[in-house]
C-alpha cells in the first residue's frame, strides 16, 4: 500500500511540476504547427544554396520554357512557395542566332533586373549539321546573362527525335560562367507535337532542375559522354 501512495505522489508531482532537463533549466513545449508551417520554417532555417537566394529569377529562351505552362509552370510553382518573384519570357522558334542578333534579351533582363536567370535555349538548333560554326554567337549572349555579377543556369535541350547529338555538348563546354543543366536524359511527356512538354512532363522537367538548383549544380548525375 506505502508503494502505491509514494507512486501517487509522484504521478501528481508530475503534473504540477514544471518538466526539467538535465541542467535544471524549464522546458516549455509550444502546441503543435500545422504542416504547412512546419514546411514553412523548415525552408527558414535551412541553409540556402547561393543559386536559391535570389529575390527576383528570369526564365528566359525558347518555347520549350512553356509560356504558361510545362516547365515554366513548374518552375514558377516552386519559387512562389519560397516567395522568390519569378517572371517568364519566350520567344517562338528562337535560335542561338536569332537571340544574340535581337534585343529581347536585353530588354527582358533590363526590365525584371534579375538575381538569376534560367535559360532555355538549344532546342532549334539540335538538328544542324554542323552546330559547331553556332558557338561564336554563345559568348555574346552569356555575357549580357551574366552581366552586373547575375547567376545563370543554362538549360539544354531535351532529346527529340530530329537530335543529331552533337550541339549539347558544345553548348556545355561554352556557356561558363553560366551553369549547364543536361536535360538529354530525362524522358518527358511531349505534346501532340512530339517536340514540346506537357505540364505532366514539365513537372518531370521542373523537379530536375529544381535539384540541379539545390545543390548549386554540383549534382552527381552526369549526362554528357
């Protein structure tokens, strides 16, 4: 009977005691967050890849970036949850030729003034036979990305079926100081058109790069022979 009533003090002493840890200070618990505060702080207290700190992000290039769908769609989704403003351009059937002889370009970074600038373009190109002689236009158009300090992920071309194989990896050894995101290996829902992502294969597309961003591009997936 003693062992019960000492065990009865000490269930009530618990309960009106306040809760110590080992070096005596108090332990408050605060109630429950919801999940959606939960994601909330644990993107706050994360440490943030430098390419996820921008405040203002540009996709940019052809129109494999979606216009308001695919891989825009995606990408948008995911930089309006961590409250980053995110803007989008395209430009129908653009080529490397056709970006570095116009002034969209530049009228789109002068306009949105970006941290970071992703940029979709190859696709119009993959076909040519000798892409080569295309390179001298890339240096041009990577210095008005990169301009003022701003941080670049070029995004390469998906695989379609007219890809002689050959432009992508020239695209990847000239576009520094940019990043290149090899997209050749992902398999993406296309459209009717065989050409473009459906937002299901945009999404495929968006989580990619979206890993790509997270670690700063130093992913150890490698694309390129």
């Amino acid at each position: 009977m003693q062992r019960v009533r000492t065990l009865a003090s000490l269930a009530l002493l618990a309960c009106t005691q306040p809760m110590l840890s080992r070096d005596d200070t108090v332990v408050v618990r605060d109630p429950p967050r919801p999940a959606s505060a939960l994601v909330a702080a644990s993107i706050a207290e994360s440490p943030t890849p430098a390419l996820l700190r921008a405040r203002t992000v540009l996709h940019l290039g052809d129109s494999t970036v979606g216009f308001l769908g695919g891989l825009q769609k995606s990408l948008d989704r995911r930089f309006s949850e961590r409250h980053v403003h995110f803007y989008s351009r395209s430009w129908t059937s653009a080529s490397l030729v056709s970006v570095d002889d116009s002034h969209d370009l530049d009228e789109a970074l002068s306009r949105f003034d970006p941290d970071l600038v992703i940029f979709n373009l190859g696709m119009n190109n993959v076909s040519w036979t000798r892409p080569e002689v295309l390179m001298s236009h890339v240096p041009g158009i990577v210095k008005r990305l990169t301009a003022n300090g701003r941080s670049c992920v070029w995004v390469g071309p998906p695989s379609w079926k007219e890809d002689r194989g050959v432009l992508v990896p020239l695209l990847a050894k000239s576009v520094a100081p940019c990043l290149f995101f090899d997209s050749r290996d992902l398999e993406l829902e296309r459209q009717t058109d065989d050409i473009h992502p459906t937002d299901v294969g945009g999404e495929i597309w968006g989580e990619a790069v979206w890993r790509f961003l997270e670690t700063d591009g130093h992913t150890e997936e490698t694309f390129l022979p």
